[in-house]
C-alpha cells in the first residue's frame, strides 16, 4: 500500500499539472508558430540579418506566455460572459477561477520582466497588445469581426520585434503588419468554419457567421492580399531574389489550402489551417536566406 503512494501523487501531480496545459491550451500548438514565425521575420528584418540574440529570445518567449495568458483570460471570461461555455474549463469546473486569475496574473508578470531590460518603447507596444487582450472577450460576444480582430492581435508582434531590436518600425515594418493581419485573419476564419454553429450557439460573433458559404472567398482574398502586402514590404526593405522565390512557393500553396478546405466539411478547415504554417516558413527561409547570401 505505501509503496504505490509515491506514484498515486506522482498520477496526481500529472493530473493537475494537465488541466493548466489545457487550460493555457499547450495541448493545441497549432497557433504557436503562427505568431512566433513572424516575429522572427520581423527580428531579422529589423536587425539587418543579425538580431540581437538575448533581445530576439525573450520577445520569443514573452510572446509565448502572453499567448498562454490570453488563453487563459478568454477561458475565465467565457465562464463569466456566455451563458453556455462547454469548452471553458474554469465554467466546467475543471479549474477554479481563483486559479486562472492567479496563473493569468503569473504569466503576464513573467512576460513583462523578460521585456522589461528592452526598452520603454517595447513597453508601450506591450501596453497596447494588453488592451487588446483584454478586449477580446467582450468584443467576440458583440460583434462579427472577431477575426480581423485576432489577426491585429497577431500582426502587432511585428513592430513589437522591431522595437525589441532597437529600431524604430517604418515603412517596411507596417507593410509587414499588414501582412501578417490579413493572413492571420485569413487563417483564425479557417479556424472558425467548423465551429460556426457551436459559435453561434453560445454566443460568439465570427465572420463566418456574417459571410456563410461565401467565407472561402474572403480567405483567398485575405490571402491574396497578404501576399501583395509581403511583396510590398520585400521591395520597400530592398529583398531580392530568395524572398521572391518564398512568395512564389507562398502562392503555389494556396491552390492546395483551398483543396484541403474543401476535402471535408469538419477537418478540411482545420488541415488547411494547420498547413498555414508551411507559409510562414517559405518567408521565414526566403527572408534568412537573402541575409545569408548577402552577408
């Protein structure tokens, strides 16, 4: 009997330990390159192909966390702001809201001591994506444009990791924000395709439920869009051969994310957001290997 005690705790520890992986939503990564990629992009843009590694590691990871916080805070407000929220884990009970406050509050605290040594820019543009975190639970059950919405809050890394670097975002960092807000909107809408009915159900406002069977068509567009955007940026931050290639491969992918949309009704949204990634990383190698060429 006391021998199986250490490992009764040890199962426990795990247990408990799960429910704040779930509730920070670590077992679904999915969306984790989609915001540490183009903070990498912007890193390497505003470095000139040599970041600052210390600098470029701790927006990583303060990004990382604030991504886990705002899981977090958006599970605590479902709980408080949706009558029906089954996939809140503090309104199922599964965590306490004492508890999500608390790991909430740990994580943004965590995310401002490791940019704090920065600089006071970065903490403005950090004080900036706080609002925007916090209104994203209330936004979400008023209006439609939740996607766009995430999108900004995806795209405002960008001159986040230009401030990290110590330079000023310009031109070309706003064209790569625009970029990244109009791919990311495209992606987070993929995302809410097969939830439109759960989300309208609870009550959560999406653009698919504002555009229906014709949301495809506003993802391409999206899409399309970024891709002009980057181009854009590419010319205006002197990028050359490589970074075009990138967008050539970025292109030649959407003909087969707009197949895996319409494979399946359920997972088709899903693998066509999931293979975003393989986008990202096309700009990311095209913008890596034009500093490395060049240097």
């Amino acid at each position: 009997m006391n021998s199986q005690q250490p490992l009764a705790r040890l199962q426990q520890r795990y247990l408990s330990s799960r429910r704040f992986l779930c509730l920070c939503r670590l077992h679904r990564p999915a969306d984790i390159p989609l915001l540490l990629l183009p903070a990498l992009w912007a890193s390497l843009l505003a470095a000139e192909g040599i970041p600052q590694t210390g600098a470029m590691l701790s927006l990583l990871l303060a990004a990382l966390l604030f991504r886990c916080a705002a899981w977090t805070f958006n599970d605590w407000m479902e709980s408080r702001l949706l009558p029906e929220a089954p996939e809140s884990f503090v309104a199922r009970k599964i965590i306490s809201p004492r508890e999500a406050q608390l790991l909430f509050a740990t994580l943004l605290l965590i995310s401002l001591l490791l940019l704090l040594p920065l600089g006071l820019p970065l903490l403005y543009y950090s004080a900036v994506a706080l609002l925007l975190l916090l209104g994203f639970p209330l936004l979400k059950t008023r209006l439609l444009i939740t996607q766009p919405y995430l999108g900004l809050c995806y795209a405002w890394i960008v001159p986040m990791a230009w401030s990290a670097q110590g330079s000023a975002p310009g031109k070309g960092a706003w064209l790569m924000f625009t970029a990244v807000l109009l791919s990311a909107t495209a992606f987070n809408t993929l995302y809410a395709l097969p939830r439109r009915r759960y989300e309208q159900r609870v009550g959560i406002g999406s653009v698919p439920q504002l555009l229906g069977n014709s949301s495809w068509l506003f993802i391409l567009l999206a899409q399309l869009a970024a891709v002009v955007a980057l181009w854009l940026a590419g010319r205006q931050l002197q990028l050359e051969i490589f970074f075009s290639l990138a967008l050539v491969v970025v292109l030649l992918l959407l003909p087969y994310q707009q197949w895996l949309l319409f494979s399946h009704p359920q997972h088709g949204p899903m693998r066509s957001y999931r293979n975003q990634i393989w986008s990202a990383i096309a700009v990311f190698c095209g913008i890596a290997f034009h500093f490395i060429c060049r240097g």
